[in-house]
C-alpha cells in the first residue's frame, strides 16, 4: 500500500498498537525511535524520506560538522539526530503537536555532551517565524513535508527567511501526485533547485536548492 502523510486512517488499521519503536544504524550509533501511529493530528511515524536523505547526509560527502542547521517538519526527529550526531547544530522543528515524542526521542538517542547541540523548538510553517534567525543556518533539512498543498505558501516563505544566499536547503520527498511537482516549481521562483539523488527501491527523491542570486544593476 502506498502511504501519505495525510491518509492517517489508513496508518491506524495498520497497527493493533499505536506505539511503536524502530531502531536505526547511523554514524557509528544505534538510534532508537518512537513513534506513535494515533498521535492527535499527526501521524508521528519514521518515514522513508527520513532515512534516505540520513543515508545521502552520512554518505554523500556533505560536511555537518560545526554547522548550523534547521529541520523542518521533523516528525519523529531520526534526521535531526542524525545530523547531531554528524557534528551540527540542530534546531529540530514541528508542530506542536509533534514537539513532546519528538523531545522524547532526542533526549533518548543524545548522550548529554550531544544535547547541547541540539534544540527542539515549535515552528509552524509561517508562524512567528522572528523568534528563528533569519537567513541565520547553513542547512535546511526536511524530509517528507511537501505533501499538503494548503501549506505550501507557508513552507515556501518558512523557507525565504531562514534562508541566505549562503544557505543549502536539502528536501527529501516522494513526489505523489501533481500538487507535489507545484511546490517544486514555487520553489524554483526563489531558488535554483537540483535533483541531487533518487532511491528507486522507494521512491524518494533529494532536492538541493539555494536561493536565486538577482543581478543588480550596476
Ligand atoms: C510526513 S511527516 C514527516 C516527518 C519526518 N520528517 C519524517 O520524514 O519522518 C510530515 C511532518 O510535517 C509536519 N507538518 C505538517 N504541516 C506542518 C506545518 N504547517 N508546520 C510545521 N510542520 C508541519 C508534521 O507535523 C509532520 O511531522
């Protein structure tokens, strides 16, 4: 069954329990994940995005170490761990729904030297967006949060003002439907985006982008 985001009803029949932990091999750790199938109004569950754009970040010779990065939409927060555990400054952001299993499972995977680098923080898409540094990380990292259409204006301009010219954006995503291929094309009026990996064995797509630099006039 191909799953969404958004088809929570169909992730509930799944599960007799609705809580649940899987574990996962990263940067020389093992990481032990919660999740929770029935969480109110999210289905806070690792998806395959996670762990592919975890893969491309710990295999695909991108240097973590001493950056500053945001997450996006993090879930249950396997990518913001592992980007922690990779060397980088994290702040790992959701819903506030999320926000309680997702401080549960990095409090649990980080030993407390690591904690430090790590901050879970409420966010929205295009929510009170002044109490996060504006054009203030090197990284942005999401995996599967382009999937309801509703929230693309917010997650696009979430996007604009944490971003600098400086900034890499990596979105990990399965491409569903046609709506989805329409934040592609939001996007690349801000920036210049790049397909950067694809797993066929899921389906799963890694976009690069940086925000567009305009000439001006001399
Ligand atoms: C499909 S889940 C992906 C979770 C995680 N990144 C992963 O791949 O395992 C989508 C995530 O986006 C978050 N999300 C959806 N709409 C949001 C919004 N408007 N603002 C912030 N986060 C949102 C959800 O709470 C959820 O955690």
């Amino acid at each position: 069954m191909s799953l969404v985001p958004y088809d929570e009803k169909a992730l509930w029949g799944m599960q007799k329990f609705h809580q649940s932990s899987s574990t996962y091999h990263f940067a020389n750790r093992t990481i032990q994940i919660k999740q929770d199938w029935k969480q109110l109004g999210v289905a806070a569950v690792v998806w395959d995005a996670a762990v592919v754009l975890c893969t491309f970040l710990e295999t695909g010779g991108i240097d973590l170490q001493g950056r500053s990065v945001i997450e996006l939409g993090a879930g249950t927060g396997l990518l913001g761990i592992v980007a922690v555990l990779l060397g980088a400054h994290v702040t790992i952001t959701d819903r506030k729904a999320a926000l309680t299993l997702l401080e549960l499972n990095v409090q649990a995977n980080l030993p407390d030297d690591l904690q430090l680098r790590a901050m879970v923080k409420e966010l929205t898409w295009g929510q009170d967006l002044v109490s996060f540094s504006p054009g203030g990380y090197d990284f942005i990292l999401g995996a599967d949060i382009v999937y309801l259409e509703e929230t693309f204006t917010d997650l696009l301009q979430t996007l604009d003002y944490l971003c600098s010219e400086q900034t890499v954006i990596l979105l990990s995503c399965r491409l569903r439907y046609e709506r989805d291929q329409k934040f592609l094309m939001m996007m690349k009026g801000l920036f210049s985006v790049q397909e950067v990996f694809y797993n066929p064995d899921n389906d799963v797509h890694i976009f690069k982008a940086q925000r567009k630099v305009l000439k001006r006039d001399l």
